[in-house]
C-alpha cells in the first residue's frame, strides 16, 4: 500500500480499519469483514440479505481510487470505483441494506450495473429470456456461420431448451438448469461447419458425443431426450468468483 495514495489507511494501518473509522465519523452501521487479498489493501463489508455476499472493495495500486463489487448467486449485480472513501461507506451500507440496483445508482453515481444483473433482480425467468434474446443477436451477427444460426433459433424454437438457461462455449451451445455460474449443465450441441454433422454431448467442454444429426432440428429433438432436469423455475446456482459466462470464439 502506498501511503502517500492512501495517508488514510496508513494511518488507520488497513483498508478494513479505515472503513470502520470513517463509517464511525459518518454515523453509518457497517460490518466489515476480511477481503480476499488481505486487510491492507482489500475488505468486504457484510450484507444483511442473505442472498447477496459481502461488497468486495480493493485499492489500486498506481493510482488513488477504491474499487467495489457485489455479486449474489453467482452474478455480478454491481460495480465501480470511486477515489473518496466515503462513497464506498455509503454504497456499503446501501447494498447491506438490500437497496435495488437502480437505488445503488440513483444514489452514487460512480456505481453500475450490466443488463443481466437488472434482469437477475427481476427474478430468473427475466435472465433466460435476456440470455437467449442476446444469443439469438449474436447468431444474426454472424451470417457465415449458417450451422450456429440454425442451431440457435432451432433451439429457441423448442419449448423445453427456451426454459433453460444457454450459454456459448467456442460456438458450442450448453444449457444449463440454473442462471448462475457455476452452470448445471444438462446438454451442448456442437454447430454443422464446413459439412460435420450437429453433435449432441453431455456438456460444451466433453468429449462424449451422445450422438450425431443431420440437421439442427434432429440434434434438438436428441437433446431434448438427454436433458433431466426440469425447466428452469429458474434455480440459482452457489455462488463463485467472477467467469466470463459466454466465449465467444
């Protein structure tokens, strides 16, 4: 930690003491928790809704500014840096208190937030629906690829996989029963190209081809057939560390 960036947490001695002390001057009720690069330079401050873990904040390290996130279920809901301590006290404080994200925002400025993470807060069907209305975007994209484009509206077109939560993975198709990372993975299928057949495996990254088609329409219906769990309710997943949800490639 630079002292000369930070004479407020040197002399506090870390980034979670300094925390305390200012939410202290500021009559603002905070529990600050560890960080996960240590006190000095990263905290958490703790929420009192459950589903939400604690607001992760971490310093820079060339310059003065103060970086926070806050995810739930695995999504990220908010983001943002902000060089004054106080507003990561208040944006604390607002996200333990279980503030919506258009709240967080209305009322710091410096904090944002992604489509999907306004579509988590209007509960999980509202992310599907976003997730394959983007997919279906990016497969309007590409043209050349006649195989992935057929594959996707395909798909979209059958009932059982729209409920469920698609993902890409270098153009692989993988569905998934729950709209958080880690994902439940129920089935993939691997696009025509250049003349291959549609392939149809347990998830995107395995090497077990459950079986071969023709067309986008029998790898569906194959699919289908291999998927078991029930649609999404939407089920949320446990909760990890921030991962790219699509590669595109």
């Amino acid at each position: 930690m630079d002292s000369d960036l930070y004479p407020d947490l040197a002399a506090a001695g870390s980034l979670a003491a300094a925390l305390e002390q200012l939410a202290a001057e500021l009559g603002t009720e905070l529990t600050v928790v560890p960080g996960d690069w240590g006190p000095l330079v990263s905290a958490g401050i703790a929420s009192s809704v459950p589903e939400r873990k604690p607001l992760s904040v971490h310093i820079g390290a060339e310059s003065r500014w103060f970086g926070v996130s806050g995810w739930s279920h695995g999504v990220e809901l908010i983001t943002g840096a902000t060089s004054d301590l106080a507003d990561v006290v208040r944006a604390g404080a607002a996200w333990g208190q279980g503030r919506s994200l258009r709240e967080l925002r209305a009322e710091l400025s410096f904090l944002r937030s992604s489509k999907r993470a306004e579509a988590y807060e209007r509960g999980p069907a509202a992310v599907v629906e976003l997730q394959w209305r983007t997919m279906r975007e990016q497969a309007a994209e590409e043209p050349g690829f006649t195989g992935f484009g057929e594959l996707v509206e395909a798909a979209h077109a059958e009932s059982r996989l729209r409920q469920l939560y698609v993902f890409s993975s270098h153009w692989t198709l993988g569905f998934s029963s729950c709209t958080g990372y880690p994902f439940r993975d129920e089935v993939a299928i691997v696009p025509s190209h250049s003349g291959s057949p549609f392939r149809v495996k347990r998830h995107p990254l395995s090497d077990d081809v459950l079986g071969e088609s023709a067309t986008a329409e029998e790898a569906v219906a194959m699919a289908v057939r291999h998927a078991t769990s029930p649609p999404i309710s939407v089920r949320p997943s446990r909760e990890l560390p921030n991962k790219m949800d699509d590669e595109r490639n």
